[in-house]
C-alpha cells in the first residue's frame, strides 16, 4: 500500500478533529453531484422546497384519512358474515349511575327516576334516538341506562365522536335531578360507550401529543447549543428536522387518499423525523464547522462534508428505509407505519442532501453566528477539542483490549435480552385505559356490575336456511350456559344467526383472554357442528379481534426481521465493500435490538416501574411493539455505526495502522454521535410520558436503546469489533485520493492509496 505524504491531523489538533485542511483540485470537484449541483443552483433548490413545505402544510391541513386495525383470522370472518347479513349494531351509551364509593345499594326506585331523568335531560336534542329501559345490578349498587345515538351505526362513528360532547354534557345534568328527587348528595351519574371513552382518550392522547411535540423542540434546541455553542448552528438542524416532518406528513395525507393510514402512523413520523432530520443534519454540519477550522473556504468546506459526513447519512438513510420498508412484509397495521417512517427518512436525507448545503453556503460565516458567551473565545474551543470525551477515552481502551472488551458489553447486552424469554403480548384493552379519566371510571363501574357488558364475544353461525331452527337452539342454549343469557339474533333469510356471550377471563387482553378465546372456539365449533348440519362456526368480537390480531402480529416478526437482516447485510457490504462487515454490522444491531426490547418486557410486564412511569401493568407488551421496534432502532443504529465505521475507514485510508485507526475514528466521531444521541434520547424520552400505552413503550425502548447504542455499542463493542478486525475493517481496497497536509490557504497535493 502506498502511503500518503501526510496524514489528517489527530482529535483536537488544529485542523479541528482529525478533519484535512483541504481538498486536492477545485472544491467543487470534491462534493458530492447532488450536492455541486444544489450550490450551483441556489435559487432553484430553495424554491423547490419552500414549495414542498407549503404543499405539505396544505396537505396535513387538509385532514389525514385514517383506518383502524384490519381484522384478520377466524374474528374477520365473522365480521364478513354478520356484514354479508345485513346485520348492524347501533352506536349505544349507556349512563351509570351509582354512590359515590360503590359501597352501599341505590334506593328504591332508582330505576324509573334515572330513566325519567335521562330522557328529560336529552329529549329534543337531535343527538339520542332512544333512551332504552334501565337495569339495576344484581347487588344493587348499580343502574344502567341505555342510549341509542342518532347516528348512522356503518359510517357514522367519526360524527358520533365527534357529537358525543354535548351528549355528555347533557348526561351531566342528570346527576343534578338524581340527587334532588332521590335526596342522596352522594349519586354520582357517569356515561360510558365506546365514543365517549373514543372522544376522551383520544383528546387527552392529542393534547399529550401536542404537548410532547412542543416541548422537544426547545430541548432539542438546548442540545443543540450545547453542542455547536452558537444559536444559528443548533438552529439549522432544528429547521431541517421541522422540514422533514411537514413533508413527510403532507406526503402521508396525499397517500391517505388512496390508502387510509392508521392513526399511529402520524406518531411515528413525527417520532423518527424529527429524530433522524436533526441527527443527519448534525452530522454534515459538524463536519463542515471541522474543515472550516482547518482553514478551508466556505463552499470547500460544504463540499467536503457532503463528500464525507454526507455519503454516510445516504448509506445509513438508506439503511433505515430499507428497514423501514421492511414492515411491509407483514402488511396490514404495518404497511401504513412503514410508508410513513420510510417517507421521513427519505425526505431527511434529500434535505441534507440539497437544502442544507445550500443554508450552509449562504449563511457562510455567520454559521457561528450569535455564539453564546462561554463559548466566544476561539482559543477555549481549541483547548475543548484537545480533550478527548470520556466516549472517545473508553473506545481507546476497547480497542487496546479488544477480546476483554467484546466478552463484557455483548454479555451486558445478552443479559439485558433475558426477558424476552417471557415476552408476552397483547393488544391495550380497557385495563390499559387512562383511570382518571370519567368515562373510564364508568365503565369500570358498569363492567364491575355486569358481567356481560365487560369481555364477551360473539358466536356467529352460518347455516342452511332449513337449518335455522337447530342453529336458534343451539345458540340460545350456548348462551344460557355461559350465565349471561343474551337473545339470538337471526338474519332476514334464516342462514346466518349471532349470540353474545360473557367469556370466561374478566380481562379484555393479554393471555387470560387469549386463553378464554381459544376455550370458546374449541368449546362451539364441535357443539354447533354435531346439532346443526352444515353449520359453519365463527367467534368475533371486540376481544377476539384483539387477540387474532396480536397473535398475528407476532407472527409476521420472522418474516420482517429476515427480510431486514439480508436486505441490510446487502446495502452495507456494497456500501462498504466488505461482507465481513456487513455480518458484524447485522449480529451487533440484532443484539443492541434485542437488549433494548428484553428492557421493554422487564419493565412493563411487571408493576415496579408503574408509579415512575405512570402506567397500569397489564402484564404484557404491546402485540405490535417487538416488530415496530426491531425495524425502528435497527434502523436507527445505522445513524452512529456507519458514521463511526466511516471515520475509522477514512483512517484505514490514509494508512493508519489498525489500532490507530480505531482509536482515531471513534475519537474524531465520538462528540457528533454523543450530541446526536442525546437529541434523540430526549425526543423519545418525551413520548415515554405519553398516555397511550404502545407509544409509551415505544418512547421508553427507544430512548433506552440509543443509550446503548451510543454508549455500550459504539463506545465497547464496535471499536473492539473493529480492532479484532484489523484491516479487514477497512473493507476492499479502493483506489481514492487522499490529500496530504498543505498550508493555511489549503494548497495540498495528494497521493492514490488503498482504502
């Protein structure tokens, strides 16, 4: 191998870390195309995303269609049949009313004055059809008074939620009259129904979201200043971070014209853009601020970073749609999740690409402008840059004890996976419901009172039209024996009839209620069968639906994270001409991924960290978690191992020994990838406040996994991976040009080596 005439300088010397004092030939010969192209026609890019921005705006104003969760499996299929018959629930409310504690029975007569008092109060209001017959609980303690919403009961659920506050606040009066004409200051009167749990579930989770998004901006921002040490330098990642976001989500609405998205998808999107559209602007902003201290100009700076800084966000953006897109193997739920998260990162990338070369061309020096007072004095930054970073210190000593260090973080890492051995998942049912708020607490109320408006499910029968005798029996007896005799409905023409039975779990998810499903599918199918010929047999419902759906959730998981696993081995053994380390690459994210879901389970499958975290433990993990999750931080890690991988290769390239090499490009890396984590630690730490319970999880294991990633992997593992490599690290030799060390106004030669 050749060897160049000079070598970059060292973390913290003068030409900033480890960062060429210039590039060999005219600077605009050294960036990339896209880049030299976007300089050379300013104008043009800024208009073209200033259209893109307006354009997503308009489109995210204009209203996002939505889906909930495709039903699948033997649930779906009794939706087909019961649709196929033309049979429709209306939407129902039904008013609680109870004393205050639970304790003590309601007086005589309740139940006529309730019905009474409820008619009254929504009688001309245009929002109740009907105001059914009231019911008192078994032990006194509860009256139930059903309502009819005025509502079309296919396609009118979005106005019903929409309409439910002022049913509401109608129902609210009741409690009022009740307590006059009853003479009890303790009845407490609440409504429950799957719209106004819908309506205030859904309006706390937008709040939590809006507020969650506002706050991180200003944290992100703080970061960023402590990063950078001047305003318009954290200002411009945060830009291009918000830019990202609007497109992508102006791109998700036009998409959901065609192909409604699932509400999550939203989360998602803001979730990881804002993450990766900071994260990718912070790499080539570093690197440019690096060269411009060597005593580079301003546009060879630019291009110097796109070439460097700004080939690794394309391999790693590349890498994160690619897993994005992996959730695209499963479909259902998960096709609108990966369209969007791949949407965000597509758009991060480009933005770095084009845009951000272009603010950084024309703000020029005013880059560092507004710098805050600890930080004016340029000599301090140099002294600052000197000192090796505590991450930098540990990836030295990593690589110097390469087999030690590899024994200690992979079995940190493996032991943090032990939970997953019992991994155990579900969709959120009404436990995982905010308590606090009052249409959960009355329907807490009602399910406590009646069995059977709490977990049932419904048995859907199929049969000959001369059949339907023995199907009304047999599910009419079916009914009895659970102990919440329901009546059997039946279609117009005889052939398809529908019972509601209480299940046997009192849980409405998780494995009780899994358990329960399977009990009563193995219980009706042969029942029916033996009494009615030809029969053919379905359990649907709301909790059977929720538990088809979770257990197919689970199973799409091989298929995506095999699909991921080659199609990222692939793009970065091209990228870095080497399959050795696209292996190493592959094993080191699956591991990281697996501990930082193994941290999930441990913490949500339990109830220590309920209080800390402010959630209720079902005992389970969100079904769609561990395959969101996998693709998410698999992806995501990319971000800091390529960047790292590429620091050390340019060290390779210019001739370095191995151990030098790592020592080097870790160091050099180490401060960008320390402030790139601590943005995204603090974007995903704040969804872990959040109410709902999968995005709750989600912030929570993401947040925890960028910690590893940051600090265990890319501070132990990686740099004593890379060590025990040796040159093989440093992938097929590539011809390139490497400049040597040249005077203050940059003038180098430079001499053709082996990558």
């Amino acid at each position: 191998m050749n060897a160049p005439t000079a070598r970059p300088a060292e973390p913290g010397g003068p030409g900033g870390p480890g960062e060429p004092p210039g590039p060999h030939g005219a600077p605009e010969d050294r960036g990339s195309g896209v880049a030299r192209f976007s300089l050379r026609h300013r104008g043009l890019v800024v208009a073209a995303w200033l259209l893109l921005l307006l354009a997503g705006l308009a489109a995210v104003a204009g209203g996002t269609t939505t889906s909930d969760e495709e039903g699948v499996g033997d649930s779906q299929r009794a939706a087909n049949a019961l649709e196929a018959a033309g049979f429709s629930e209306p939407l129902t409310e039904t008013v609680v009313v109870s004393l205050a504690g639970g304790g003590a029975p309601l007086p005589a007569g309740t139940e006529g004055v309730a019905a009474q008092a409820v008619a009254a109060a929504h009688r001309g209001d245009g929002l109740v059809r009907e105001v059914g017959e009231p019911a008192r609980s078994a032990d006194g303690r509860v009256v139930a008074v059903p309502l009819v919403l005025s509502v079309d009961p296919e396609t009118g659920f979005d106005d019903a939620v929409e309409r439910v506050p002022a049913v509401l606040e109608h129902t609210g009066a009741v409690q009022e009259v009740l307590r006059e004409r009853l003479g009890r200051s303790d009845v407490v009167v609440g409504q429950a129904g799957s719209a106004s749990i819908s309506e205030e579930v859904g309006g706390r989770l937008e709040r939590d979201l809006r507020r969650a998004e506002l706050v991180s901006l200003p944290i992100t921002l703080l970061v960023l200043l402590l990063a950078f040490g001047s305003v318009v330098s954290a200002v411009v990642p945060l830009l291009l971070g918000v830019v990202a976001v609007v497109v992508a989500l102006g791109a998700s609405a036009l998409v959901s014209r065609v192909h409604p998205v699932a509400d999550e998808a939203t989360s998602l999107t803001v979730l990881i853009g804002l993450a990766v559209g900071v994260d990718y602007a912070l790499f080539v902003l570093h690197r440019a601020r690096a060269a411009r201290r060597a005593g580079l100009p301003v546009r060879a700076a630019v291009l110097l970073a796109t070439r460097t800084a700004g080939h690794a966000v394309v391999v790693s953006g590349a890498t994160v749609v690619v897993s994005m897109l992996g959730m695209l193997v499963a479909g259902g739920l998960y096709t609108s999740l990966a369209l969007g998260a791949a949407f965000v990162v597509a758009v991060a990338v480009l933005a770095s690409a084009t845009l951000l070369p272009v603010l950084l061309d024309v703000l020029g020096e005013r880059v560092d402008a507004l710098r805050l007072p600890w930080r004016r004095d340029a000599h301090r930054g140099a002294r600052r840059a000197e000192r090796v970073s505590p991450v930098g210190r540990a990836a030295a000593a990593a690589s110097g004890r390469p087999v030690l260090s590899l024994v200690l973080g992979v079995g940190l890492l493996v032991a943090l996976t032990l939970p997953l051995a019992g991994l155990r998942t579900g969709l959120p049912g009404d436990d995982a419901l905010p308590r606090e708020l009052p249409t959960v607490q009355a329907l807490h109320r009602l399910t406590d009172a009646f069995p059977a408006q709490g977990a049932t499910a419904q048995v859907v029968v199929t049969a000959p039209a001369s059949s339907a005798g023995a199907a009304r029996t047999a599910l009419a007896d079916l009914a009895g024996e659970g102990g919440g005799a329901a009546p059997v409905r039946s279609s117009a023409d005889g052939r398809t009839h529908v019972v509601t039975v209480p299940l046997d779990s009192g849980a409405d998810s998780g494995p009780e209620a899994d358990r329960a499903v399977a009990a009563l599918r193995e219980r009706v199918g042969p029942a029916v069968a033996d009494r009615v010929p030809g029969a053919e047999v379905s359990v649907g419902g709301g909790v059977a639906t929720g538990s088809d759906l979770a257990r197919w959730m689970v199973d799409r998981l091989p298929w995506v994270v095999g699909f991921v696993l080659v199609l990222t081995f692939a793009v970065v053994a091209v990228a870095f001409r080497s399959p050795l380390l696209a292996l190493v690459t592959v094993l080191l994210n699956t591991l990281s991924c697996a501990a930082a879901l193994g941290v999930v389970a441990g913490v949500f499958q339990g109830t220590w960290a309920q209080d800390l975290l402010e959630f209720t433990s079902t005992g389970t993990v969100v079904a769609y978690l561990p395959v969101l999750m996998f693709v998410v931080l698999f992806g995501l890690s990319m971000d800091y191992h390529v960047l790292v991988v590429s620091s050390v290769r340019e060290e390779f390239a210019a001739g370095s020994a191995p151990a030098r090499a790592v020592r080097v490009g870790v160091a050099r890396s180490a401060g960008v990838v320390t402030s790139a984590a601590a943005v995204m630690v603090a974007v995903f730490a704040l969804f872990g406040t959040l109410s709902d319970p999968g995005l709750k999880q989600l912030g929570v294991g993401l947040a925890v996994a960028v910690l590893l990633d940051a600090t265990v992997v890319r501070a132990l593992v990686l740099p004593a991976a890379l060590r025990a490599m040796g040159r093989r690290a440093g992938g097929r030799p590539v011809r390139q040009v490497v400049p040597a060390q040249g005077g203050a106004a940059g003038h180098v030669r430079g001499e053709a080596v082996d990558a």
